[in-house]
C-alpha cells in the first residue's frame, strides 16, 4: 500500500504527535508497506529517510504550548507537489484543523491527487473559541474526509463537539519492548535509602507540571532525605532551578534521545506526572509504564483512562503537591504494591504496542478502500 502521512508539526522538534507519525511511519515501513512522511523542519538534515521537509516553520502558542507550524504559497506549493507526485492509495492526514501542512493538504486533496483521506484528531479541548470559529469555514474541505480517528475519548469528543460526526479511538502507540528491554544505568537506579522519582516533559510549559513537581520536592525528602528527582526535558534550567528551595535536591537531565529516555524511565522507581490540564492522552505514562517503572500521576480524564481508574497506576487530584508527594512516600515505603502496580502497568501497556495499533490504523485504511 502506498501511504502518504502528513504531521504539521516541526519534526526537528520532538513532541507528542511527531513521534505518533514517525513511529507509525516506521512500523509500516516494516510491514512492507511504501510510505512517506511529509512535515515542516527548519533543519532538513534531521528528517529521516521517508520525510519530506514541508516547508519553513514559526512558533505560534497553542492549549498551553508552543506549535511550531509552516503555512503560505510555498509551503501550499510544496503540499500540493508532494501530493501530485506521491501516487497515494491513502493519504492520512494528522490534526487536519491545524493551519499547517496538514490544513493545506486537507484544502489540496481530491480524487485526482491522491486516494481517501484519513484524519487523526490529537488535541482534546473542549472549549476551543478558534474551533467553534473556524468550523462553518472549514466545513466543505471536512467532508473530504473519508474516516476520522481520535488517539483517547477525550479528543473524539472534542471531535462530536466542534467537527461533527464521530471518529474510532485508536490510541497513541509505544515500542512497549523497548522499554520494557532498556538497560538500567547505574547512575540512575535508585537503592532502598536513595529511590528515584523521574520526569520527563518540557520544562518551560507549566502544564506539564515542573511547578508542582518543585512543591513535592521538598515534602517527599522530608520524609525520605536520600530521595532522587531526575527531571528531563528541554527548557531554561536555571529557571527551573529558581522553583526549588534546595537547588540540589533535583538532578537536570536536558534533552534525552529515546535510548536514554528508555533507560530512565527502566530505572526510576516510580514515575510522576503532575499535569495540570491539556492532555488527550499521556504518552509518557505508557512509556513509563511498559518500562516497569510505577506511575503516580494527576488526576486527568485522560491519565484516569490509561491507569485503568487507578488499576495500572496511582492517581492524586490535579495541582494537589501533599497528596503527589503522600501517593509517591506509600509506593516507596510498600515496595510490594510498588512492584505489584508496576507489573500491572506493564500488562496493560501491551495494549498500546504499535503492532495492536497500527493494525488498528490498517484496518481503518482497508475500510476506505473498500469498494
């Protein structure tokens, strides 16, 4: 099968839906199948070998970030090019509302160009102003979609409220063996007097929660003094710093490839997420997850799903440091039920293996094909 994927986000960026389409990509490049990757970069050197740069990209904030985007006549240019010479059986398009490659390669297709169009919603946001908006605008370029998926229930319902219609839930994807097989790095495993509590978000976006991870902190190492918080993520150090009260009580990681990620993530002894809001998912809870690591995170719809209510992992109410930092003290003072939770993660985690997933998106491709 010839697929065209179309991401409108940065690729020399890393985020959530970057890696969605280029761990998709790769799994059905696996498969045998013939597929390429169209995205924006400002650095085409790093796009790997089935992606094409899109076009230039600018930062616009966007639900608590920063998108990094490509819009105008050249980037429409390059969209409808990449189109007309890809002879696609189907063309997938991601977030298709996002003014990006991926609206202009919504607004370009047609029968001509390129087969049926598939779409997947990412973003859950409920009250959206600029999508209640844009919706009567864009409505004729949506009725060229021919299937919709949404990666959670949290996104398909911002799906039936603002685009109309439904959409199948098929969820983000993980290479859950990789984690699963990451090496411990000594450096980084934690001992029964010194356990590890890792992170992993950007340190400058305060819904990935690094403000409320710096008030649990301190609580935690009140009661367990050796405590290590390994942080990783992009973002401004230093000011990441100015949140703690002890400097030293959080070790800064930076940028991690996904190699190191994975062996973070294999050795922490519990995991924390304290998201404020914005998520439709929570990959890195997956991530976590199928690590072995035992997951402590807010308690968001999303979040609430993949932990199975609480089943594969502990949940605390959102913004709440003391009961973040009373779940993360019981799993370090019960390593019975902290082993017993990470296995039970680690067993639903297999739900999200890219080969359950991707055959979910195949079969979504076969349903459009159909005659």
């Amino acid at each position: 099968m010839r697929i065209g994927i179309v991401c409108p986000y940065s690729f020399d960026v890393p985020g959530g839906v970057q890696f969605h389409v280029r761990d998709l990509a790769e799994h059905l490049l696996g498969l045998g199948h013939h597929v390429r990757v169209l995205a924006p970069a400002d650095d085409e050197s790093t796009l790997p070998p089935f992606a094409d740069p899109g076009g230039s990209v600018v930062a616009v904030p966007y639900n608590g970030s920063v998108a990094r985007l490509s819009f105008g006549p050249v980037t429409a240019a390059r969209v409808r090019r990449w189109l007309a010479e890809g002879g696609f059986d189907v063309l997938h398009v991601h977030e298709p509302l996002s003014p990006s490659t991926s609206l202009l390669a919504l607004w370009a297709a047609s029968p001509e160009l390129c087969g049926p169009l598939v779409a997947t919603f990412h973003t859950a946001n409920l009250r959206s102003r600029a999508m209640q908006a844009a919706f009567p605008l864009l409505r004729p370029s949506l009725e060229k979609i021919s299937a919709r998926i949404a990666v959670s229930e949290d996104a398909r319902r911002t799906v039936v409220e603002h685009v109309g219609g439904d959409a199948v839930v098929i969820p983000n994807g993980v290479f859950t063996r990789a984690f699963a097989q990451a090496p411990r790095r000594p450096e980084w495993t934690g001992t029964p007097h010194a356990p590890v509590i890792a992170f992993v978000g950007r340190l400058d976006e305060p819904r990935k929660g690094l403000p409320l991870l710096c008030e649990v902190v301190p609580l935690v190492r009140a009661a367990v003094p050796g405590a290590r918080f390994l942080v990783a993520g992009r973002g401004d150090v230093d000011a990441a710093r100015a949140l703690l009260a002890d400097e030293g009580s959080v070790e800064f990681l930076g940028a991690v490839d996904d190699r190191a990620k994975e062996s973070l993530l294999a050795s922490a002894d519990v995991y924390l997420a304290p998201h404020t809001g914005g998520e439709s998912f929570g990959i890195v809870l997956v991530e976590a997850m199928a690590a072995g690591a035992a997951v402590v995170a807010a308690d968001l719809g999303a979040f609430r799903r993949v932990l199975g209510d609480g089943a594969h992992g502990a949940l605390f109410p959102v913004g709440d440091a003391r009961a973040a930092a009373d779940e993360v003290l019981a799993l370090l003072a019960d390593p019975t039920r902290r082993r017993a939770l990470a296995a039970a993660g680690q067993a639903a985690a297999a739900r999200y293996d890219w080969s359950v997933v991707a055959a979910d998106v195949l079969t979504v491709y076969e349903t459009v094909l159909a005659p």
